[in-house]
DNA sequence: GTGCCTGCAAACATTTTGCAAAAAC
DNA sequence: GTTTTTGCAAAATGTTTGCAGGCAC
C-alpha cells in the first residue's frame, strides 16, 4: 500500500486564502506576508511562498507575472490590464475569444489561459 | 541643450538581433548567450541581458515569462502556447478579439497584450 | 577624441530549500 | 503517535549593475 500524502488544513492557508480572496488590488508575496502577519504574527515568508505555489497548483489563485509574481484571489476567468506607468493591476471581466482559438487551432490540449493587457490607465494618462 | 545619447550599432546587438529572427524556440537569455557565443566568442551574459532588454523597450522582441524570461525574435502579434508537460513555448498565429475588449472596457488606454495559453501538446497528450 | 557599449565580477532581489520543532489529525 | 507543515536561515536562481577598458562614430 502506498501511503498517501492528505493536506492538513492550518491557520496559514486559511488566512491567506481569506485575505486573497478579500482584496482585489493583486499582492505580491511579500505583500501578502505583511498583511497576514497582522493576524498571524509569527507567520514567514518562506511559508507564504509554498502557500501561495500550493493554492495555485490547486487553481485556487492565479499568479501575474509582472516583474515579481502577483497573487489574484479571484479565479473567474477573466483579464488583467497593467498600467505601465503606475504599475496597477486591474481586472477586466470580459470574456475574450480564446475558446474559439482554441477549437480553430490543433496545437493540443489547452487547459488554461492568461491574458494581460499593457496601457495607460486613466489617471495616468490623463497626467 | 541637452546632450542626447545615440544609439551605436554593435555585432552584439546585430547577431543576437539575428540570431532572435532566425530561430522559432524563444529561447532564453542563458540559451541565447550560449548560441551567440558561437559567433562571439568573447560575449558575455551580462551584455545578452542589456541587448535583451533594449530590444525588448523597442518592441523587437517580446518577452514570455515562464518561470524565467523567453524572448521571441517574431513581433507580429500572436499568441503563445505552453505545454504543461515538456514546457515547450509554441507560437499560434492567430488573431483574438483583444481589439475587441479595448474598445468595450475603458480601463485606459491599451498599448499591448500578451495572451498565454496553457495544457498539453499533442506529442505530450498521446504519451 | 568623445562618449556609448562591453566584459567582468560582484551585488541584488526574489524565490526555494533543508532541517528541527510544532501542529494537525 | 504519525505525518504534514511551519519558522528559520541559508542557499539558489535569475537578473542587474559599477567600473575600467574597448570600440563605434
């Protein structure tokens, strides 16, 4: 018989699945850690990090690479647009085609997608 | 008057410009410096990654973030594929609806956009 | 000749990891 | 009690940078 690893539940991961799931403004990981450390003082980053790599193996969380990796809580499908100038990360939830990529091209099988848009946001461009 | 600063055309930047437009592979910054290093000898890392980064501000090269950075050579705008399984970055030429959503969602003003897809080759699928 | 660019190596920032103690079950 | 998870700190990784010499113009 193979023993077979099963996830233990902690205060870590509850934390800062909650914390992701509340926020809309996209964390790093040392952001995440400075917040969650207020409940959880004693937390470390070393934990975050395998927290967050955990959470998006499961597809909890979904990570935006921009520069360092970014944390969105929100796993709708939906789009990323980042201002190049002031560096926020917004969503856009609006469905774009890429089912219909998908069907029309033969590259396999596609599980996923990420989509991030570049641009001025509009209190930057208007600046 | 201020003193502005002209770019000067180097065999660095002209064979790793070269070397990006002739290979399919988006490769990245360590494999380029190795393939490069077979004309120039005597280049070093530190140099690909400047010329990497100044093409790339100039939009003659586009950077794909997998775990580390990838550059593609080909600019036309296109999409790319990454197996889950072997990591290998496809290009899908192919256009999405992106224009579409920029003109729906007023975010700002949209200047660029990088769509990942994910999942599994056909050469990963049937193995 | 001027000043941009390179090679080198050290520095940097983010992320990962090994290990012993702690917590979950 | 067993096994997973954590905190800590050190290590690893990819990338950037300062500087002196080299090269483009």
């Amino acid at each position: 018989m193979v023993s077979q690893k099963t996830e233990r539940l902690t205060s870590q991961k509850r934390i800062i699945s909650e914390h992701l799931k509340s926020v809309t403004n996209h964390p790093s990981a040392e952001i995440v850690y400075k917040e969650v450390k207020k409940r959880l003082p004693q937390i470390s980053l070393g934990t975050v990090y395998r927290i967050l790599a955990s959470l998006e193996k499961k597809g909890e969380v979904v990570e935006i690479t921009h520069d360092i990796s970014h944390y969105d809580g929100n796993t709708s499908p939906h789009l990323h647009f980042i201002c190049e100038r002031c560096d926020r990360i917004s969503d856009i939830f609006r469905k774009c085609d890429v089912i219909q990529c998908q069907k029309l091209q033969n590259v396999g099988q596609i599980n996923s997608y990420k989509i991030i848009l570049y641009g001025f946001c509009k209190k930057c461009r208007n600046s």
